[in-house]
C-alpha cells in the first residue's frame, strides 16, 4: 500500500493510463522495430550464413564469416579510410568552429551578420558541399586543378594519396555552420562574472582563453567531437560524387563499401561489416559516455 | 574596446566572413561562366557569362519534380517525427507504465543503428514490401525519431507541476491535456526539432540514392542533383543545380535561424 | 443551493516509501469555515491540502467532503478548487481562457459560462485585462486571475496552498483583507495552508497547528495563542515567540511566559541580565538573558518606557494569571 500512483486513485485507473501510454509509444515503436531493430537482428543472423553468387543456397558457417571479414582487407581498408576521414574532418572542425565563434563571440556592432555568414553552410546538404567541391578542386573544372604540395602533381582527387584529404575537405567546409553554431552556444553559456574574474586577476587575453574558456567549454567540445565523428563515420554523398570510391579505391569507406554490396552474392559480407560499422559507432558513443560520466563527477 | 582593437577585429571577422564564403563565391561564379572559357583567363571572375545553366539543370535534372518529391517525402517525414515523437515524449515524460525506464533506453538504443548500419536488411524489407521508388518507402523508415523524443520530453518535464496539477484539477484526459496544455507550452522546442527534422529530410542522400531505382521519374533534389553531375563538363548546369538544390533550405535558414540553432545546439549546453 | 461541504479527515495518514508526511490527521472543517492549516515548512500542511484536492493519494484513513467518502475520486470529481502558491497560470492563454478554463470541462453551456467568466472577472476587477496574457501581468493582478478561475466552478471547498507568499508586503495586507471579504460572500468552505501565523491569526475561523506530520492544536486565533496546547505551539505562535524556562519549583515541568506579560519589577521572581535592546518606534523588545533558560527572554516594553542599559542587572515579574505550565516531558500543556 505503500507507493501508491499519483496520478489516478483506483486501480483500474492504473491499467488505463498504462495503456494510453502503450498507445502513444507504439506508432514510434512500430517503425523502430520495422527500420532499425528487425533490420540489426537480420544483420547478426545473415553475417552467419554464407551464400553462392546468387545468393541463394544460404550455409551456415557460424562465427567464421565474421572472422574472416573483420579480419580481412575490406573491412581493415574500410575502417582505415573511414579513420582517415574522422582525422581530417574533426580536428578541423574544432580549431575551426572554435576560431570563428571565439571571432564572432564579442559585442560589436553587426556581429549578427558575421554570426549569420559563419552558420551559412548549415543551408548545405553534403550533395550540394560535395558539388561546390567538384568546382574547387575537381580535377576537370576545378578552380584549383593541382595537387597537394608534396604529393606530386596530380590532382589531389586525382592522388590516392591525397583523395580522401580533399573528399574530406567538403565535410570540413559543410560543418563549418554547424560547429561554429555549438561553440558559440557553449561560450555564451560561460557566465560574464567568470572571464571579469579572470580579467581582474590580471589574466591576459591568451591565458585567458587557454586557462578559462577552454576548459569551461570543454563538456561542449566533447559534445562536438562526438557529432562530427558520427557525421564522419557515416558521410557517404562526398565520397560518392567527389570520387566514387576512387582512385584505386583508395576513398571508399566502411559505408561505402557496404552500399556497394547491395548484390545478393556479397550480402554476408555487407552484414558482418555493417556490424562492424555498428560496433565502431558504439565504441565512440561509449566512449563519449564514459568521458560525461567523469566531468559530471569532476564538475559536482 | 579601443577604436583600433575593434577596427582590428572586424578586419579579422571580414577575413574569416571571406573564406567561408568563397566556396560559395567560386559556386555561384561557375554557374554563370559558360563551360568552355570558364578557365581562359580569371577564376575569381565569371567568363563568357551565360544564365542558361539554370534552366538547362531544371530541365536535364527535371527539377520542378524533384523538388515537389522533396517537399512531399520532407513534409512527410517531418510531421511523422513531429506526431510519434511528442506522443511518445508525453509517455516518457507523464506517464507511468511497466517498463518505462527500459522502453526509454529501447528508443536512445535506435541512435546506435542509423540507417547507414541497418541499410542493407531495410533494402530488403523494401523489396519484400515493394516500396522501392515509392513515397513509403522514402518516408516510413524516418517516421520516428528518438532525438525529437528525447529533446521534446525534456520540454515536457520543464512545464512547472503546479500547472500539470491545475490541469488535473480541471479534468482533462491525457490527450486533452496533451494538446491543449504540453504542446503549446513547449511550442519553442517542438519548432526547433520540427525545422531540424526539415532540414535533415530534404537533405538526405544515402537512403533515397538507395532506394530509387526509377531516377526519371523518383529523383528527389539531391539525387537529381547527383544526375546531373554525371556530366560534368558542362560544368554551369551541375552547379547551378546546386544551387537552385540550396534554395529551399536556404530560405528554411532565414526564417527560422533561432529555432535551428536551439535545435542544433540543444545537446550541446543545458538549460 | 449546494451540497454540504464539510471536510473530514479520519485518521489520515501519508507515507512516502519510509517519511511520514502526515501522520493520523483527525480533523473536521465545519461547513462554510476558514480554516487555515498552520505550520513550518515540511509539516504536512500542504500534503493535507493535496490529499483534499486529490492530487496526492492517501495511504490509510478516510477523508470526506460533505458525507461522501473521496478516497478514490479523482480530483475534477471532487467538487474543489485550488489557488496555488505560483497560481499556475496557463502561459499560452489569455486571462478569459484561464478564467474560463476548468469550465471548460463541465457541460456548462456557452451562456452560462460567459456569464460566470464576467461574475468571476467583476468580483476581482479583472474586467480591463481580460485579453492579456498572464505575462503581461503584476503579480496582484496574476493572484486575482487565480482567484477568479477559483471562484467560477463555484466549488464546493476552496483550498489555497500559500496564495499569497508570492506578493510584496503591502500587497499581502491588502489581499488579506479581499480574502476574508471573499469569504464572507462566497460562504464556502476554506482550506488555507500557510506558514505565516499573522495570516493564519488575520484571516481563520479555525486554525489546526501542525508539525512533523502531526495535528497539535486546533482552535481560533485567540485559542491557540492564549492557551497553546503544547510547547511547540507556545513557540510557533506569537512574534517574539513565548518565554520558556525549567521551573525551579518543579523539575517536571516548563513555565512560559510571554513578552507582553513580563514587566519589570524589584520584586520579580526572574532575575537576569539585561542582554540587548530593540526599539521598535511604537515598542522596545528587551532581551534578558535568564538564570537556568535556555534561550534569552524577550520583554515587550511600551515605547514610552526608557529601555535599561545592556549588562544592567534587571528583575522581570510575570503576571501570574498568564504564567503557562507544561509536561517537561511531553510538552502538553498542564
């Protein structure tokens, strides 16, 4: 008789309200089971089987095509280029998100028309951040038809040294909008006291930033890092029109690779890798929650 | 702030303002330069200028559909998202039912498992269901969101109990006081996740690339942009497709920069 | 006409998991009363409030309104109304939607209804603001608007859980006054929760004490202050609160004085010393620190009287038909 609900008296109440409750968590439900937890399980059980190039005549084998795939070139080529793409795209988008919100983070007159040019790319999807690419520095029409200094002298999506630099320079540009926006949110967020304290001790504008504002928006570069990581590990349209996975395969990503076996003879194949796609996914937002965890002790 | 400090520092905001935009610069130039003298002399200005680049995208990429598609499939997937996730952030947030801690983790769990993962299964649940090229097919996998779950429930738990209590005294059901009391008090975060919803539609590439088979007559405006691209040195039509593909979700920014950047920046700082 | 409106509580009692919030309440508000629920924070007062309004379930006991037993009814079926202490407007909507808002739900016909909104509305001079948003309001007028979305589902009890701890000092006399006037013409009953004893004291038919969960006294303003029933209500009621001391002619038991009741005297039986003095304008509080008590005594001296200096040594006498014995142990009142 203790912990009785609030909301209702009877029981009878009780029953109703769970089910109106089951009744505005099924439409969502439906279509997460349908289009996200259906489709992992079938992912699991189809990594188990393999097939002929027709894919019928499934076989099981077990655990062994997960071995085989995880452990063999495509998966360890994917991840690699799918590692290269966050090393370029997220550093970037943290110096630089932080370097124009810091700009834009003053009061000025006008200011609002900077901040409005610095969020702009946030209008682009990344086809069309990938078409303004193509005019930058795609090696037919480009503005700019060179390579990267030191790579030799082809053009950088020409290079398979440098084609996923340049692929990955569109997802620079493209969350450029977005970053900035973040950054910014977190550094009004720090109060005035605080950087006048700062000041009054007789901190300059540098120490300042590295001593202060740096650490007090730290919880919401972490936050960044995490988005632009998953924005990374799953961009497909850039590698897809800037270089169709080219030269010499050397752009195609774990995405990219899975979207590439859509035929039936390699569906076991695109299932153990798209686990493994999941597992990277996991490991990142694990490691995300695990770094909150620490600040929230940290912080209180 | 000195004079000279301040002059300093716009010079600095106007530098930064530069590169940003260039891109956007060099875009728009390209789509008026005409194709075959468009690197004779400058690059940073337009040569041999010709506007037929536009009307040629809109007609090779037939446009006008793509963009009635788009808007079909985005206005689709953003009511769904809108409608599943407030009945389902109301439950969340008001209810009480078995298992509503592990229901909650059951929907944040869907976050792990974006499309790009879970792609090749739902491709064959689209075949089994027929719903290649087809506006279901574009639009029923998005039609939940557990982000617009989770950020509208925190709106919901932000409405003072007093007032959930005052309601109650008057007698309304739940979806009587789901309609006339939780949603417009959380019209603010209900429209930022609303626009995000938007913008993250019309914006898709991976999912409609692979489902539309029938590109002539299912293209949404990415995917015709993606059309178009295929020739690329007639450089003016590709580009100025692209930007005629930006229009829409630059006019979205416009009107609704704040309710975008709540959205946006709603899991980066609290409060 | 309308239905009896007593409210009866029945040995009620509130537990969340191991707290006690309220703990055997036996109380009966007769109907048509003012009667105010009295107490620091945490002492039950607004848990019986809620329990009467239905929003909280009452875990042993039964609690009536009029002769009907309410324990499972749901709260819009209980024939109450509420003003709460942040009045819990409805942002989105005008003060008319919010006036008009829990008829909205009771089969009351469109006629009827404007008519009780402009009845409401006059009543507390809302007549001007009807369009406004509760935002664009002060805080006297948002109390008003609670008021009147109070008073137009003509319910049978009215409760109120601290209406007016959210208006400035001048605004709280004021609206003191309009409750009691309020009051007298709706002839409802009234259920006031407050931890404001000059409100209680200003405004009650009835006041019920109550801490820890518990009822201690029941009675009208000048009851519980000229005989409290027990040493925690002796100390709650009354600003300076009363003065207590071990009786050194009995070591069972406590005397209590109250400041008003102590005068200087050379032949007083309470000798002290003079620790500090306090000159109000139209009173002086003397502080006295006393042999054997266990906090300084306050003295309440009339302003025309020249205070003695602090450290002077000082005698107070007590009116002995106002001297206030209790149970050293128990703290009831002997």
């Amino acid at each position: 008789m203790i912990a009785r609900q609030e909301a209702t008296v009877s029981d009878s109440g009780r029953l109703r309200e769970a089910l109106t409750a089951l009744a505005f968590i099924a439409p969502s439900l439906v279509v997460f089971w349908a289009f996200s937890f259906y489709p992992f399980q079938q992912l699991i059980l189809r990594g188990l089987y393999r097939n002929n190039a027709s894919g019928t005549n499934l076989r099981w084998v077990g655990w062994e095509q997960y071995g085989d795939v995880l452990a063999g070139n495509e998966f360890r080529d994917g991840l690699w280029h799918s590692m290269q793409f966050v090393l370029f795209t997220v550093p970037a988008g943290l110096v630089l998100g932080t370097v124009l919100a810091v700009a834009a983070n003053r009061r000025l007159r006008g200011i609002k028309v900077f901040q409005t040019i610095f969020s702009s790319t946030i209008a682009t999807s990344t086809a069309v951040a990938s078409v303004v690419f193509l005019v930058l520095i795609n090696q037919q029409i480009g503005v700019y038809q060179g390579g990267v200094p030191g790579f030799g002298s082809q053009a950088i999506l020409e290079n398979p040294s440098t084609a996923m630099f340049g692929v990955s320079l569109s997802a620079i540009w493209q969350n450029l909008g977005l970053s900035f926006v973040i950054v910014l949110a977190g550094l009004q967020a720090i109060p005035q006291e605080v950087e006048e304290a700062a000041t009054l001790d007789g901190y300059g504008p540098v120490r300042r930033f590295f001593r202060i504002t740096l650490p007090m928006i730290s919880p919401v570069l972490l936050f960044l890092v995490v988005v632009l990581v998953i924005f990374a590990l799953q961009a497909f349209a850039p590698i897809e029109l800037l270089t169709s996975g080219g030269p010499a395969r050397s752009t195609e990503t774990l995405v990219y690779k899975i979207f590439e076996r859509q035929t039936p003879d390699l569906l076991g194949e695109g299932a153990v890798l798209s686990v493994g796609l999941f597992g990277v996914t996991f490991l990142v937002t694990l490691g995300q929650f695990l770094l909150l965890e620490r600040r929230v002790h940290y912080g209180s | 702030m000195s004079r000279g400090r301040a002059l300093a520092w716009y010079l600095l905001l106007t530098t930064l303002s530069v590169l940003v935009l260039a891109p956007i610069y060099f875009l728009l130039v390209r789509a008026i330069s005409d194709p075959t003298k468009a690197f004779t002399s400058s690059v940073l200005t337009p040569q041999g200028v010709r506007f037929d680049g536009f009307s040629q995208a809109w007609e090779r990429g037939n446009l006008g559909g793509a963009l009635v598609r788009s808007l079909v499939v985005t206005v689709g997937i953003t009511t769904l998202q809108v409608t599943t996730s407030v009945l389902a952030a109301y439950a969340f947030a008001f209810l009480r039912f078995p298992f509503k801690r592990v229901l909650f983790a059951v929907f944040m769990a869907t976050l792990l498992l974006p499309l790009e993962v879970t792609l090749l299964p739902n491709l064959h649940t689209m075949r089994d269901l027929g719903w290649f090229d087809s506006y279901q097919g574009l639009i029923m996998p998005f039609a939940a969101a557990a982000f617009g779950t989770f950020l509208i429930r925190q709106g919901f738990l932000g409405i003072p109990s007093e007032i959930r209590d005052a309601a109650r005294l008057e007698g309304w059901s739940h979806l009587q006081f789901l309609v006339r009391f939780a949603v417009p008090l959380t019209r603010p975060v209900i429209a930022s996740f609303s626009v995000i919803s938007f913008m993250g539609a019309f914006n898709q590439y991976l999912w409609p690339r692979a489902i539309i088979t029938d590109a002539e007559s299912w293209a949404t405006v990415q995917i015709a942009l993606r059309g178009l691209t295929s020739r690329i040195e007639q450089s003016n039509v590709p580009v100025a497709g692209a930007v005629i593909a930006a229009v829409p979700i630059v006019i979205v920014l416009i009107l609704f920069q704040r309710q975008i950047v709540r959205g946006l920046t709603a899991g980066a700082v609290k409060g | 006409m309308r239905s009896v409106a007593s409210v009866t509580f029945t040995g009620v009692t509130k537990r969340y998991g191991d707290v006690t919030a309220v703990d055997d309440l036996d109380l009966d508000v007769a109907d048509g009363e003012f009667m105010v629920l009295l107490g620091p924070s945490g002492c039950g007062k607004s848990t019986a409030l809620r329990m009467i309004a239905g929003l909280e379930s009452i875990t042993e006991g039964s609690l009536r309104i009029g002769d009907r037993v309410v324990n499972g009814v749901i709260p819009a079926k209980r024939d109450v109304s509420l003003v709460f202490q942040s009045y819990a407007l409805y942002p989105h909507m005008s003060v008319a939607k919010n006036i008009e808002s829990p008829l909205l739900n009771r089969k009351v016909a469109t006629a009827e209804r404007k008519t009780r909104l402009a009845e409401a509305a006059r009543m507390l001079g809302l007549e001007p603001y009807l369009d406004r948003k509760p935002g664009e309001l002060s805080g006297g007028q948002r109390q008003r608007v609670a008021l009147a979305r109070a008073v137009v589902s003509r319910p049978a009890v009215f409760l109120m859980d601290e209406p007016l701890s959210n208006l400035d000092a001048k605004l709280r006399t004021q609206t003191r006054a309009e409750l009691v006037d309020l009051h007298r013409r709706l002839g409802t009953t009234f259920v006031y929760v407050t931890h404001d004893q000059v409100e209680a004291m200003t405004m009650a038919d009835r006041i019920a004490v109550m801490s820890d969960g518990r009822l201690r006294q029941v009675g009208t303003s000048r009851e519980v202050y000229d005989t409290p029933a027990d040493l925690f209500v002796a100390g709650f009621i009354g600003t300076p609160p009363m003065n207590v001391a071990p009786d050194p002619a009995d070591a069972g038991a406590i005397v209590g004085v109250r400041p008003e009741h102590l005068s200087i005297s050379d032949a007083g039986e309470y000798a002290g010393r003079v620790h500090q003095t306090e000159w109000l304008g139209h009173e002086a509080i003397l502080r006295v620190t006393i042999e054997g008590a266990p906090t300084d005594w306050m003295v309440r001296l009339p302003s025309g009287f020249e205070p003695p200096a602090p450290g002077a040594p000082i005698r107070l006498a007590a009116d002995p038909a106002r001297v206030h014995r209790f149970d050293a142990t128990t703290g009831l009142r002997t």
